[in-house]
C-alpha cells in the first residue's frame, strides 16, 4: 500500500497562469521527495541533494513570477519580493544546519511542516492577489 502524500495538490491553488502552475506544483513534487526520504529516515547526500534542488528551483519560481510583476507593474511587487526573500532565507538557514543536525528527524520534520505551511499559506493568501492583476495584462 502506498503511502499517503505529505502535500496533495489541491485544484484551489490553481492560478490559471500556466507556469506558475506547473511551478509550483512541482514544488509540491519536490517536498514530498523530501518527506519521504524522512519518513524513510534516508539522510545524506540525496537529501541534500533534494535541498539544493529546493533551493533552486525556489530562485526560479521567483525570478519568474517577479518577471510578470516587473512586465505588468504589479502594484504590490515590492511586498511580494520580500515574502520571497524571507523563505529563501529561512531555507538557506536550513541548509545551513542540516549538515549537523541531518541525523535529527524532528528537526527535518519541523521543516518540512514549516514548508507546507509556508506553500499553503503562500499559494492562497499571496499568489493568488496577483491572479486578477496579471491575467488582465496578458499573463496566462
């Protein structure tokens, strides 16, 4: 039987702009890979490896949605900005972390919980302000 999926898309998140969507649903992707390499308790380097990925793919997914704000002049881009740069922070402090406490599941799950939080809060609370704004200036 397999197991239950830490985070299950949800068709609320949609935004009806194609990239954000297939973005951040492949955030979804990407922290249930994490979760279940702890639930597994598997640790070193493909964890890490997730985490970098994480990352990463984080620095794309803002760069692309500050690219539309930028293109349509998004009236709340500088707000929207700032929630990006305080996940990344918290994720990069993580990382920072995670090579002493990678043994320390409770630590990894505090994360993980901090991240679908952060998702759901995010996709429904904040992305979806933009929704209307770009979509009326030709992002879809």
């Amino acid at each position: 039987m397999a197991e239950k999926e830490f985070i299950t898309w949800k068709e609320k998140w949609k935004t009806g702009i194609k990239k954000i969507d297939e973005q951040h649903n492949h955030f979804v992707e990407i922290i249930n890979k994490t979760a279940e390499l702890i639930r597994k308790k598997q640790d070193g380097p493909r964890l890490s490896a997730i985490l970098v990925d994480l990352t990463e793919f984080a620095r794309v997914h803002f760069s692309t949605e500050e690219k539309y704000f930028d293109e349509t002049n998004y009236p709340e881009t500088e707000e929207h900005k700032k929630k990006h740069s305080e996940l990344l922070e918290k994720v990069l402090l993580f990382d920072k972390q995670f090579e002493k406490r990678k043994e320390d599941f409770k630590f990894m799950k505090e994360f993980l919980d901090f991240l679908k939080f952060w998702l759901e809060d995010h996709l429904v609370q904040v992305d979806h302000r933009y929704v209307k704004w770009l979509t009326e200036h030709g992002i879809k």
